[in-house]
C-alpha cells in the first residue's frame, strides 16, 4: 500500500496503541525501518487479550504485520511471543507460511517482556538509548490489537470503535471480550459474572502499571484490563499511600540493600536509571548530584522496583514517577545520555511471573478468562476526545445528531492526533471539549 494512504487511512480510522499511551499509529509507520516487531507479550501479569485475540484472528494480523512491513519496506518481522502461549502459537504457525518475511521469537515467562526496550533487545539483540525510540535501532513495534486494528482499518476501512480487555480478579466468570469504547467500567465488569466480593475495588490496565478507577470510569482505547480486587488487598493499600508518607518511610527505613537498582529491567539493559541512588538523594534531601533526579526520566515504570525487589516494602517507582512529573512540570528535559554495556548479569535478574503473582497475592487469580469475541451492545457511551498522546480530536457532531455506528464524529486535531467514530447508533447528547455522548434511540 502507498505509505502516504496508509498514514491517512489509519489517522482518519483512530489507530492507537491499543494499551499504554496510546501513541498514533500512523506516525510510527518509517520507511527506515527494517524490522517490524509484533509484541505478544501481555506485559501485564493475569492480562489476556493479545493471546486470545491472535488464536481468533490470526490471518488478520498476519496480514496486517505484512501490510506494515511491505509499506515501510521493512525486511523482516518478528512475532516475540511467550512460548506458555501454546494456542496462540499454534494458530501463528498455520498462518506465517505465508510470510517468507516472518518469524516466531519465543519470549521467556518473565516481567516486563512487553516493555518495547526490553523487547527489542529481546527479539533482535539491539539496545534502545536512554531517551530513545525503538524506530532509531530500525525497529517499528505494534501490540497484537493494534495490529488487528490496523488491518481493519487499512484493508477494511473500518475505524476504531471497540477494545479488548479482560475481566479478572474477584468475579465468578473471568472474561476477555470486545466492549464498545466508552462504555463503563461497571457494564464491562458485569459481562464476568457474579461479584465475590464485597466493596470491590476496580484496578485497571493491570497490577503492575494500572489505576484504581470509579465504576463509572470510561473505557478508551487503551483499556487492557479490569482487574477487580478487594479493598484490603496489598495493591490497592499500596496505591492509596501517600507519597508524603512513602518519603518519610524512606528516610527512616532504606537499609540501602540496592535491590531496587540491581532488579530494575532498564538499569540491567544499561539505562542510567537507578533507583537505590535516586532513593538516597531523595530521602536525604541531598541535591548536591542532580543526577539520580534527571535519571527518572528514564524510568519506564515497571514497578519491579516497588512492587517485588524492595524487601522494606517502599515505594521507588511512586517517588520517581512524582519527581519526574515535577521536573517535566518546570520545563526540564531528559538529559542526553548514552548506554553503557548491557550488565552481564541480566539474564538472572528477570522477574519471573509466577513468582512476581505469587508476592503480589494474585496466584489465586490466573485462571483462564476466554475471549467472547461478540460485541456487547450499550445504551450510552461517552467517547473521550483525547484517548492518544497529541492533540485531541475536533467534535464535528452537534446535540442532536443522530449518528451511524463507525460515523466519524471528531475529526484528528492539528499536529499529531486521530479520529474518533461513533461505538453505537444513536443521538448525539452532550458534546464538550473533552468528550462526545452518545444515546441509543
């Protein structure tokens, strides 16, 4: 396909990553790319909507990732995938046969794999600088939905208009299934069952990275998972700490063990991250070396740090995403800094997940949730006009429309930004700077 047809069909069909920040997909497309990577990884534990999507729709994918290769003129794919990802793989193998281009990368069963750094190294033994992006190592990576997304968009012109995800935790029906995007989380969570819990608490995109969210939360197009917890799980209580209360904790308790540094996924690829360093500094009020401050912005937070190495139970990770947040606020940028060797050690520093389920107080949970690959219908969405990083879309619906299912409702914004399409049939209700509603009459 023409590289300039398929930036626009993707812009115009809402194209995101589908988990994440939700970067537009047409401005990853780079004809200096000469490897696609599709990430199979399900980087967050108990997440399973990328396996279970492929083992359905294998063909499409595969077409989609050979679609992107031909386009950008890329001279192999790789699928990095977890070899535990049997059905999966199966249904890969019936396909690639037809892709000289392609090949399979089995991905050990460790945390975090999805990690596009970490993916990289792991699928074709490059490292991504500190800072940088994987397309500067000629590496273009996409999820398994948004590569399905692509496919539908590009080969079938149908724009973005439902998500993935899973449903886990404290529900009696585990479930991976496509719900329209701006749906709530509470219609989402009551596809699974039965509640098993009393006062549940809503933690979605995962364990390791997610959010408490309300109920009444919205789903975008970066929604992965609900993982729904009880309120005095270890997650939730950690979440809710202040990071008031976790400096001070800091301060009183760091035995300096380094763990945190010696665990830490981008320091072992030779990142300059290093949390025991940034913990000393912080706890101490000591801004003689500003170093292991302008190293957070290297910090991809993973959480391997807070949420398994450090046997104080302190929060690194919170501590470093607020002092980065702090800096970016003052207008203070990434330093420019190079790798240095990839730390021979590595390899026995992955976290394994089963072990990391298991200090987490989730074993309890990985149980399979099958896709039910029908769409649930709504009555109401409310569709958020900036699910991506860039500009937001520009309504172009009044109150009032009525509006067709997959009808473009906000057109991609000046600069980097997408479409946004109507997930339902119906009348146009509220129309404000940050989100469309739609009601089904």
């Amino acid at each position: 396909m023409d590289f300039e047809l398929m930036q626009q069909k993707l812009r115009d069909g809402g194209v995101v990553g589908a988990g994440g920040a939700g970067f537009p997909s047409y401005a990853k497309l780079n004809k200096n790319a000469d490897t696609i990577l599709l990430n199979c990884a399900e980087c967050e534990p108990l997440l399973q909507p990328h396996r279970r999507l492929i083992t359905v729709h294998a063909k499409q994918i595969l077409a989609g990732l050979h679609l992107v290769a031909e386009t950008c003129g890329a001279e192999r794919a790789i699928i990095g995938i977890k070899k535990t990802y049997s059905h999966a793989i199966a249904a890969i193998q019936k396909e690639i046969v037809n892709y000289p281009e392609m090949s399979i990368h089995f991905l050990e069963e460790a945390y975090p794999m999805g990690d596009e750094v970490v993916l990289v190294y792991e699928c074709t033994g490059r490292v991504v600088r500190p800072g940088g992006l994987p397309i500067e190592q000629g590496c273009i990576i996409y999820n398994v939905e948004t590569m399905y997304n692509i496919y539908r968009a590009a080969v079938e012109d149908k724009p973005v208009t439902f998500k993935y995800l899973t449903v886990i935790g404290e529900v009696s029906e585990p479930i991976t299934v496509p719900v329209s995007v701006g749906c709530t989380f509470q219609s989402v969570v009551e596809l699974a069952g039965k509640l098993t819990c009393e006062d549940p608490v809503y933690f979605v995109g995962g364990p390791m990275m997610g959010s408490i969210r309300p109920a009444n939360g919205r789903v975008t197009k970066t929604t992965n998972a609900i993982l729904v917890l009880p309120k005095d799980h270890p997650i939730v209580m950690k979440k809710n700490r202040k990071a008031k209360i976790d400096l001070a904790r800091a301060a009183s308790i760091c035995c300096q063990c380094e763990t945190c540094t010696s665990m830490c996924p981008r320091h072992n690829l030779g990142h300059p991250i290093d949390p025991a360093r940034f913990m000393r500094s912080a706890a101490n009020a000591d801004f003689q070396d500003m170093n292991p401050f302008l190293n957070t912005f290297f910090c991809s937070g993973c959480g391997v740090c807070e949420l398994y190495a450090c046997p104080q139970d302190l929060a690194p990770r919170t501590l470093i995403g607020q002092y980065k947040g702090g800096l970016r606020k003052n207008g203070i940028k990434a330093p420019r800094v190079e790798a240095v060797p990839v730390q021979e050690s590595r390899q026995y520093r992955r976290v394994p997940e089963e072990r990391l389920m298991a200090r987490l107080g989730l074993s309890r949970y990985d149980l399979p949730a099958p896709l039910d690959d029908e769409l649930q219908p709504e009555d109401s969405v409310r569709v958020m006009l900036s699910q991506h990083i860039g500009a937001p879309a520009v309504p172009i619906v009044s109150v009032g429309d009525h509006v067709a299912y997959r009808q473009m409702i906000a057109k991609p914004g000046d600069g980097l930004s997408v479409g946004m399409h109507a997930s339902l049939e119906g009348v146009v209700t509220h129309v404000t700077d940050q989100y469309i509603r739609i009601e089904k009459r």
